[in-house]
C-alpha cells in the first residue's frame, strides 16, 4: 500500500483527489457498486479513511464524481460512434432505429457507467449533503442536455424538446434494465436447470435497442401529428 505525505499545495490536494477516484475506478472494474467500501477504498487509495473524508463527504460523493467523469468520457466517444453508425442519407425511421442501436451498443461496452447509472437515485443520491447534490445534479442536467443535442443532430426531426426527452429515457432505461441483465449465480443456475425461465433473461444492449427505438418512433409520430 502506498503511503502518502500530508497534501500541502493544491496540486498534492488534487493528486490526493485523483488517487481516490482511480482506486474506486479499479475497485469498479471487479465489483458491483454495492461491494465498493469507503474501508477498502480508503486502503486502496493508501489513505486513512479520515483522510478520504477530507477530500469526499462520503462513499456516495466519491462515485457520483466518477459517475460525472465516466459520463463526461462516454459523451466524448459517443459522438464519433454516432457518426459512424447513423446515416445521414437515410430516412427518418431509418435513423432513429440506426441511433437506438447505437446508443444501446454503446452504453453496453460500458458496464462501469451503467452500473452507476444504476445506483443513481436509490443509493449514490441518498448519502451526499444538499450542496454535493446540488452540484451533481447541475452537471447531470448538462450532460443530459448534452445527449440530448448528439441525439438531435442524429434525428432533426425530433425537434430539440423531444431529443432530451430521449436522452433522459436513455438514462432512466439504463438505470432500470441494468440490474436486470446481471443475473446472480443463482439465477443463473436456475436458468440453465430449467431453461423455460431463460425466457425472463434479457439481455442489456438488445432490450435497450429495441425500448429506445420504440420510444424514438413515439416520439416522431406524435411530432408528425
């Protein structure tokens, strides 16, 4: 385990910062959002967990920051993806299936951001003090809005309102159909003993595709009226 000096300049302070989000990153990349500890992310990060707490107020302050830059890094990728997978010559319907599948691949290469998505409102919101939540949900509605303008630059016909309408269905359609596609162990042995139940197994990018696609041509149809 590293060993750290006391911080004593804003850069050490940031470094301090920066050491406690790449260890609960790493922690992420094994483990669920339920098994992230502030003890074993304090151990990991080399640091007492009195000291983490001079940087986080909490478990939760830590993850919806990294939940922020995950987020911020997805946003960045995704415009290229988009690009690549929408065509501009197509038709309307035909870009809004072509978006869906695309939003949906593209959030599955991401299990780390989905996850957190998930813990969202039931866990991450629920421990953090009113100006930390503040704060997040400030960035959260940018980042939203900023789904929302890739998404209308896909389908102009949505019309701005509606394509962050779509962006928010993203985000909540994540949060509710991740925890259901990562099925326990048990499940999983339930499945495979009695494969009538493999029927209720969903698999994430293919369900989101098709539940955003739904939602898209919704969306179009109800503008067209």
């Amino acid at each position: 385990m590293a060993v750290f000096q006391r911080a004593r300049n804003s850069e050490q302070r940031e470094a301090r910062r920066q050491a406690i989000l790449g260890a609960a990153a790493a922690m992420l990349a094994e483990m669920p959002v339920a098994e992230v500890t502030l003890n074993e992310l304090s151990r990991r990060a080399g640091l007492a967990k009195s000291n983490v707490l001079r940087y986080f107020e909490s478990r939760e302050a830590v993850l919806l920051e990294l939940l922020d830059a995950a987020w911020q890094d997805w946003l960045a990728q995704l415009d290229a993806d988009l690009q690549a997978a929408v065509d501009a010559a197509a038709s309307a319907s035909g870009r809004s299936g072509q978006l869906a599948a695309a939003l949906a691949a593209s959030l599955a290469s991401r299990p780390m951001l989905c996850d957190l998505i998930s813990a969202q409102a039931a866990v991450l919101e629920r421990n953090v003090s009113p100006q930390v939540a503040t704060q997040y949900k400030r960035t959260s509605i940018a980042a939203v809005t900023a789904l929302g303008l890739l998404v209308l630059g896909c389908v102009p016909e949505l019309g701005e309102q509606d394509a962050i309408r779509l962006a928010g269905v993203t985000v909540m359609m994540t949060g509710a159909l991740w925890p259901h596609t990562q099925p326990s162990a048990a499940m999983l042995a339930a499945y495979a003993a009695e494969p009538d139940l493999a029927a209720m197994r969903l698999d994430f990018r293919t369900t989101l595709g098709e539940v955003l696609e739904v939602m898209t041509e919704g969306l179009l149809a109800r503008s067209s009226r």
